[in-house]
C-alpha cells in the first residue's frame, strides 16, 4: 500500500526536511510562574487521566526511533515534577541504549538527584536560567528559588553532567545581564542559549518591543568579549547558532526564531502531554494520538501512520508568524502545556 510503502525508516517532508527530533512533555504541570510562559488567561491544566502514562511515552519513543527519530527531548512543565520521572528515564535508555536523549528541566528540583541521573546514562542537562539575581529570578518565575538553580549547576558540573543554560531574551528584564553571563561561561564550561521571546499562547505579555534579538545581543557580546563561530553548529546545536568566547570554557548561543527563522532545518515533532502531535511550534493544528495509544484495535502501525502523514505536510512555521496579524500570539496554546 502506498502509505506502507512511505513508513520507511527516516522521515521526510514535502519541503525535505528530514524529520529526526522528537520533543516529548511529561507534564503540563510546572513549579514556576515564568512571565513569558504564563497567560494573562490563567492555568489550566488537564485532566491527570488525559496525561500520558510512562507507558504510552515509553510507545511514543519505540514508535519514533523505529521511525528513525535519533534525538528525543522529555521537556514539560517542567519534568521533574513528574513522580518517578527517573525511574521512566531510565526505562527509556534501558530500551534504547543509543538515543540522543535530552532532557529541558527549571533546576529547580534537582537537589540529590544529579549522581542517579549520571548513573542511569544521562549525559547533559538544558537549565533554563534568565537572570543570575536572585529578586530578578523571583520576578520573572514568580518563585524564589534562585539558589537551587545555581546549585544544580554547580552539582551537574562536579558530576560530569554538560549543562547548556537556557536565556529568555527579555529586553528590559535582562538585557543588562549580558556582561554576567558571559562571565558566567568564561568561568564554568556551560553553554549559554539565548533564545528570542516567541508570542506562544493566547493572552501572552508578548509585545514586538520585548523582542531582544539575536543581532543586538551578539553585537552587545562582542562589546565584552570576542566571538569566534563554532563550526560544529549544525550537526550539534540545531537551531543555536554557537560562539566560542575567547578565554572562555563555556561558549555563546543564540536561538533567533523572531528574526531570522531556521523553519527551513526543522527537524522536529512535539507531542503535547496529552498526545497531541504539534508538526510546527506555531500551529495549532494537532493530531490526537491519545485515543489511538488507548484503542485496543489500533495499534502501532496506526499510530506510525499518523506520525508519517503528518510529518509530510509539516508547516513552514515562519509563515504562520509573519501572517500574523492583530492578534497577540501566533498559536492559542501556552508553551507549558506544548513542551518548551
Ligand atoms: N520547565 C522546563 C524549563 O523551564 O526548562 C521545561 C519547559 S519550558 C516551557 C522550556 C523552554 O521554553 C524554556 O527554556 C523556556 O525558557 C522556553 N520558553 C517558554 N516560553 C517561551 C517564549 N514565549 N519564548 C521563548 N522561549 C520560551
């Protein structure tokens, strides 16, 4: 049959894009209040019975490397939230040894963790962290929980965990920072990621003047110190273009999805925490793979089946952004309940 015919194992698109990542959301739950995550409209959260059991993501993960998916990112909410998401992390590289696992995570709860991550095979951690003060942190996440960040990256380090830092580029909140976290990554061999503020989620405090874009941040970095391109960047780093700073163990990213979009590299599917697949960050259009994980006529081929067909007509999310009109943010759903 023709679609059979199509499940080969590498995904493709009608762009030709090869699609090989997947980000996963365990939760839709998060211990933080993140301005730029939040919506003027509220929380909601869904249902515990329409999240996803460890098992149906343990099928979600089988399903996607059979598809030639290499990379899987568990993000949230925030994961670690999740009870006994270790013990689910380690079943995943337990059955698949070879996965480029990846895991997004606040820090905030991290404390006493770091060595069974090591011992289970993690290898790396996204922190997201955007400012390096304490009231700042306070401020933007709603939580007062700055210093569990900050020792979560020093454990991770003195456990040979890699740590990258995820920065929401917040002109006005912390574009006076840029000196400090460059300091940060002359000192520790952590990865900085700048990433510019998205308007994600209907209600979203979002305005074009909040945008601090890729351009001035690296114009203001070379300012401080001097940048030198890191040619390892596309097969590595995916979207971040990355800088090593001179003097520096660490080195400088930018993810610039505002200003000049990569949609053209996209690799990547996400699946909501209630099995929804999203092929674009930036649209709202979702396949329900929930029903068809709970069936018990449907199967595994169904759900590839689903995966390969949506696959093919992946947006190009930088035309749903610049269609975008009077309204605040380009899709409804808050990043929390996509998958960060
Ligand atoms: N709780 C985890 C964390 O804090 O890293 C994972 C989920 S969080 C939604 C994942 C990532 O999305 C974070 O790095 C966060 O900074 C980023 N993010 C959320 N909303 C954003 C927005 N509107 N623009 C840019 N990045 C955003």
């Amino acid at each position: 049959m023709l679609v059979e015919a199509n499940i080969s194992r590498t995904l493709t698109d009608l762009h030709g894009r090869s699609i090989s990542y997947l980000r996963l959301s365990v939760t839709d739950r998060c211990n933080l209040r993140c301005l730029y995550c939040r919506s003027a409209a509220g929380w909601q959260m869904l249902p515990h019975e329409h999240i996803l059991t460890y098992e149906e993501c343990l099928e979600l993960i089988a399903v996607a490397t059979e598809l030639g998916m290499s990379k899987v990112r568990l993000t949230g909410g925030e994961p670690f939230i999740r009870k006994n998401f270790i013990q689910f992390l380690e079943q995943v590289l337990f059955r698949h040894p070879h996965l480029n696992l990846r895991l997004t995570t606040n820090g905030t709860l991290l404390n006493g963790k770091i060595p069974a991550l090591k011992s289970i095979g993690v290898q790396a951690l996204n922190i997201s962290l955007d400012t390096l003060k304490r009231e700042k942190f306070q401020r933007i996440t709603g939580r007062d929980f700055y210093a569990q960040v900050r020792r979560a990256i020093d454990q991770c380090l003195e456990n040979d965990l890699r740590v990258k830092i995820n920065v929401v580029a917040l002109k006005g909140i912390n574009d006076d920072e840029l000196e400090d976290f460059l300091r940060l990554a002359i000192q520790l061999p952590v990865d900085l990621r700048f990433i510019e503020f998205m308007p994600v989620g209907e209600k979203t405090i979002w305005r074009p003047d909040q945008v601090w874009t890729a351009k001035d941040i690296l114009d203001q970095a070379r300012e401080f110190v001097e940048l030198r391109p890191s040619n390892d960047q596309d097969k590595q780093h995916g979207p971040a273009r990355m800088f090593h700073i001179s003097g520096g163990q660490g080195r400088l990213g930018i993810i610039s999805p505002m200003s000049s979009h990569f949609c053209n590299q996209c690799n990547r599917l996400r699946i909501t925490p209630d099995g929804r697949l999203r092929t674009c960050l930036f649209s709202d259009h979702e396949y329900r793979l929930r029903p068809v994980l709970r069936s018990t006529k449907l199967g595994r081929s169904q759900l590839r089946r689903i995966i390969v067909l949506a696959s093919r007509i992946k947006p190009i999310g930088h035309d749903l952004l610049s269609g975008m009109r009077q309204e605040p943010a380009v899709c409804r759903k808050v990043m929390s309940a996509i998958g960060g």
